[in-house]
C-alpha cells in the first residue's frame, strides 16, 4: 500500500512513471517452425551452429574469424528463438557457413545457411564495407540471416536509450541491443528522465532539471551534443513522442496550470493544444499511421490509458482494470498497446488491443516492472524490472514468453527506448 500511495503521489506531482514478404520456397517450413517457436512455449527452438569464419586463405581457425562467429551467436540469439549448438554441428538443423576477407582497410562478411535435414542451402548473403565498421557488417548479416529464417529482417543493429545513474546522478546512455557500445549522452548533474528517439533515429529528446526546470531538449546523435532546448517554458516539458512522418511531435506542458498535450513543430512552437482542463494527460504515443495517439489522464479520478483520435480530438478510455495504468506504448504493428499496471500491489506490463477488450499480462516473475517499448519489428518487448532494491533492463517475446536480462551494467538503469531500425 505504502508503494502505490507513493507512486500514485509522484503521478499526482506530474512525475508519471514515462514522464509520463514472402519467404524463400525452399525455407518457408523452417520459418513457420520458427514463428510457432515465438507463439508457443511448446515448440522447440531452432537448432543453428556457428562455426568460425573461414578467412580468404580458408583458414578456418583464425582468431578474427571465431571472433566474428561469436558475433553472430549472440545476435542470433538475442532474437529468441534459435539455440546455439556448441563444438559441433552435430544435432544441428541449420549451419551458418561463413566466410571473411580483409583487404586495404576493406572487409567482405558473408555466410549462407545450410539446411542439414534436407541437404539445401540458401543463397549467400555478403555485405562489403570499411575493415574499422567490422561488427556493423556483421551485424548487418545477422539481421539478413534472420530475414531467411524469418521473412523479416533481425533487429541487432537497433540501440536502447535509458536513463542510469552509474555516476551517481540520473544521466542518459545509449547501448546498442547486445550491450556494448555503451555511451553517455548527457552531462547535466542534474535529473534526465525520458529519452525519447526521433523516427530516424539520429536525434533523441529527453527532460531535464539542470536549469532549475523541467526542460525539454534534443540532442544530435551523429554530433552527441545537444543542439536545442526545444522548449523552456515555465512548469513542466516533457518528453514528446514523435509523429510518425517526423514533423511534429506531442509534449505535455504545464504553461497554463494543469498538464495538457500539446502539439509542437520540431522547432518547438505550438501548433495546437489537445486536452484543456481533464485532470492530468501525460505519456503520449502515436499510432503507426499517426492518425491517433494514447496517453494516461487521471480526469477519471486514477490514472488510466485513453486514445484520442487527433484530427477530431475524440477520446476514448482504453484501460479499466487496475488501480493504476500508465506508460502507453503503441506496437509498430498497430494492433496492441503495452503499458504498466499496478495490479495486486505489483507493477507490471500487459498489453491490450488498440480497439479495447481483455488484458494479457505479459510480466509473472518477482519485482516491480515499468517503462515498455516495443522492438521495431513489434516482437519483444523492453522494460525495466525492480528486484532487490536493484533495476535493470530486461526483454521478453509479446506473448510474455522468455524474459530475461538485456545487459547489466553499473548501478540503476530505468526509463528505456527502443531505437528505429538503421538503414
């Protein structure tokens, strides 16, 4: 009680919990094994060796050769559904037979795959490029591999933005899905809360205290340093969702008392004002087409999730059970919406469908969970989880199958975005 009290308090202060294709012909019966895998804890996952990457001599045992292999397994199974065979590719049902060559500070990557029970293998996927952006190639084919077991292509060359506090005060970091290339983002001293990506991914916004007010900035991703304050206007400015076709984005500002949905340019002037005087409208998130946007307002008495179509400002409540639902996210697919739950004294993520109906929750396991984003291709779900006084990042399927830790690194982490895909 003593804990939703307290997080009902700081929804009340306006510090929410977000502040607030067709397949191959020859593959297309390993790739429903695979979706059946991803839909139902009963199917086994894929059985995939890795052997070392031959080098252009056919050595097959150089020592950059088992580091790219490496490579590849974890970016294979970051995706969930295959099983890394070790030592052997006895038992296997795929083998990845992959090849590399440096030359002039050019490098070539490529691998097929080969299927053991029916002797086939499919067409070779190569990738060419600079030897010093080695893992981006290979990680580039990692996600083609997974577009031949899956008939869409892998996500390991997305990021997650989150807000730790390893330094002692509350900054944002950048990791990529694998959790290295880890990098602070800012250097405030102060709070930041809520990174927010623009939709191709070269900006992110978040909200900061370290002008003595809940500021609104955006910073260049390509340059890592910040480029605006998009808007310091007095009381709070959160963290905005970005529209979809990325010319405009919806804030909450609390310029005329209470906090409302705003929509701004990117250059930060208001174009329209959404909510006007319902309590409380916090956490927006668009619809994929843009068409709508989902956010949490208390004008019912308690925190709940409602939609609003934006041309015609018509809202609708999403959420009725639970004593407090916060955090929208709208599924890239367009046809859920993740969000965090108190639920029997617990926080925890569950999912809806866009146009009403049951709940599922997708969370069990000890501790507290808050702060979903969905993976661009709509089939995990990021969060962080609460256990012990200590937070971490986690992942799990959107059926609510296979979670587990993302990476664990120092001290708290809290507050993640999922980034776009990269071109």
């Amino acid at each position: 009680m003593h804990a939703m009290n307290r997080r009902l308090s700081m929804f009340r202060s306006a510090v929410p919990l977000a502040l607030l294709l067709v397949l191959l012909t020859a593959f297309h019966a390993a790739a429903e094994r695979i979706q059946l895998d991803i839909a139902s804890s009963g199917v086994r996952k894929l059985a995939v060796a890795v052997p070392s990457f031959a080098n252009g001599s056919g050595n097959p045992n150089s020592a950059a050769g088992k580091d790219i292999a490496r490579l590849v397994i974890s970016g294979l199974e970051f995706h969930g559904f295959i099983q890394i065979v070790e030592g052997s590719t006895n038992g296997a049902d795929y083998v990845v037979q992959g090849r590399y060559s440096s030359m002039g500070g050019q490098m070539m990557v490529e691998a097929s795959l080969l299927d053991t029970a029916a002797g086939k293998t499919l067409p070779t996927r190569q990738f060419r490029g600079s030897a010093a952006q080695q893992d981006d190639l290979v990680l580039r084919l990692v996600d083609a591999l997974v577009e031949d077991f899956t008939g869409e292509p892998g996500i390991s060359r997305t990021s997650i933005a989150f807000v730790s506090d390893s330094t002692g005060s509350k900054e944002v970091y950048i990791a990529d899905v694998l959790g290295r290339n880890v990098r602070q983002i800012t250097r405030h001293n102060h709070l930041c809360v809520s990174p927010r990506f623009s939709i191709d991914g070269s900006k992110l916004a978040y909200s900061s205290y370290h002008r003595g007010n809940q500021n609104l900035y955006i910073t260049d991703l390509n340059q890592n340093r910040t480029t605006k304050a998009i808007s310091r206007r007095e009381g709070m400015n959160l963290a905005p969702a970005f529209s979809p076709d990325g010319r405009t984005m919806i804030v909450t500002l609390s310029r005329d008392g209470s906090p409302d949905l705003y929509r701004m340019d990117m250059q930060g002037q208001i174009l329209d004002r959404l909510t006007q005087g319902s309590g409380i409208n916090v956490s927006p998130s668009f619809s994929p087409d843009g068409s709508q946007v989902a956010f949490v307002s208390d004008r019912s008495g308690k925190p709940q999730v409602y939609v609003m179509d934006i041309g015609s400002k018509r809202t609708r409540l999403l959420t009725l059970q639970g004593k407090e639902n916060v955090e929208p996210s709208w599924s890239p697919k367009g046809d859920k919406i993740a969000y965090t739950s108190l639920t029997s004294g617990r926080y925890h993520i569950f999912t809806i469908p866009v146009g009403g109906g049951s709940p599922t929750r997708i969370t069990s396991s000890y501790g507290d969970y808050e702060s979903p984003t969905w993976s661009p291709d709509g089939k995990q779900i990021a969060f962080a989880r609460k256990r012990n006084g200590q937070m971490e990042l986690c992942i799990i399927h959107a059926n609510g199958k296979g979670e587990r830790t993302l990476f664990r690194l120092k001290g708290n982490q809290s507050y993640p975005r999922w980034s776009p895909r990269r071109n």
